[in-house]
C-alpha cells in the first residue's frame, strides 16, 4: 500500500471518527434538550395545577377575610374548606377590632386558609357547643374538627400592640397554615405585661359591658 493510500485510510478512519463523535454529541444533545422540555413540561403542569387550586380556593372564599352572617353558613365553611380560622367577636369589645386588623392582612397571605370571622352575640348554639367564653376567642378547624383555640391575647405576648407575625406564629402551631418559620420559638420575643390593674383582662358576659376583653 502506497504512503499516498496509507494517509487516504487514515483520513477516512478520522472521519468516521468524527462522524461518531458528532452523532453522540448530538445524540447527547437531544437528550438535554428533551430531558429540559419534560422538566418545563412537569413545571408548567404544576404551576396550571396551583392556579387552578387557587381559583378553586378563591372560590370558596378564600384570600380575604369575610363574615359569616349566620351559624349555618359557619357549618358550610367548615365542610368546604380543610383549614378554617374563626374569629368570635363582639363589635363593641376593642380587641376584637385588633384581632381583625391581623387576620385581614393574613388572609390573602394564605390562601391555603379561610379567614372570617362571626358575631358572638348572634351565634348563640355556636358559642355555647365551642365553649366560647371569653372574647375575642379564635378558633381553628382542620377537616371539620376543632383542633385549637387561640383566647384573648395571652397566648400573643400578653399585650394588645402583638405583631402580625405573632398571631400568624400562634395560627401555624395549629397546622391550619402553610408556614415555613421556626414553630418552637415565637418571632422576636415577648414583652413583659404591665403590672397596671387597668390593662389586665376584664371578664364580662358577652352581652355585658364594653370592656376590651369579655366572658359569656
């Protein structure tokens, strides 16, 4: 075989090298661009199925925090939704007003959740099947079954100016909310109650006086 034959062989065996090399290049190629199209198709399929669940939720009231004019719609609630946070109030217990102002910014934050909240003074079979006494008194449903009670503010620090943060913390130790903080220790730290006789709980009957705290 001729140097000239010799160099021809050797420039096909390169060829047909490369042409192997090209095609698992591209080979890999595909893989990567077919193994990314799968993961935007799984993301896709799983942002379509969040917004569908969240249309499904806002549709059930969930996002904003709303009354419930009468104890039966309370039952309807609770059957609909997996997560409940119920307010009992009275309009003319001041902390109830302070109670709304954290539940309405928490409510579109978690709209795994519904929010709302219903008259004490009208729920009558209500208050006295859930034990409500003293006011204002949250209670938490999960799957159609009380699981927890937030009453007054002791368990927020004890002090009516608590953070937002703090009932959403209070709220979560419940597992009614999605929440990612630390669940053992409350956010910041609590500070000391007054010692003044005038800031202590006042327990009334619901339909008594006008005092910030109340008790049936």
């Amino acid at each position: 075989m001729s140097l000239k034959n010799v160099d021809d062989v050797l420039l096909e065996a390169a060829k047909i090298v490369e042409d192997q090399i090209d095609a698992e290049i591209e080979k890999l190629d595909r893989m990567e661009d077919e193994e990314l199209q799968e993961l935007e198709r799984k993301r896709a399929a799983a942002l379509k199925k969040q917004v569908k669940k969240k249309q499904e939720l806002a549709e059930k009231g969930h996002g904003v925090y709303s009354e419930i004019t009468c104890e039966k719609d309370f039952f309807d609630v609770t059957k609909k939704s997996v997560n409940v946070v119920c307010h009992f109030y009275r309009s003319s217990t001041m902390r109830c007003s302070i109670v709304d102002k954290h539940l309405q910014a928490l409510a579109p934050k978690h709209i795994e959740t519904k929010f709302c909240k219903i008259n004490a003074e009208k729920s009558f079979f209500l208050v006295q099947r859930l034990n409500v006494r003293v006011l204002p008194t949250i209670v938490l449903i999960k799957d159609g079954k009380t699981v927890d009670y937030i009453i007054g503010f002791d368990d927020l620090g004890g002090v009516d100016d608590f953070s937002t943060e703090m009932m959403e913390w209070r709220i979560a130790r419940a597992s009614v909310i999605n929440y990612t903080g630390d669940l053992t220790a409350p956010p910041g730290s609590f500070r000391r109650k007054s010692t003044n006789p005038l800031n202590r709980y006042k327990l009334k009957t619901i339909r008594g006086g006008n005092d910030d705290s109340d008790s049936d």
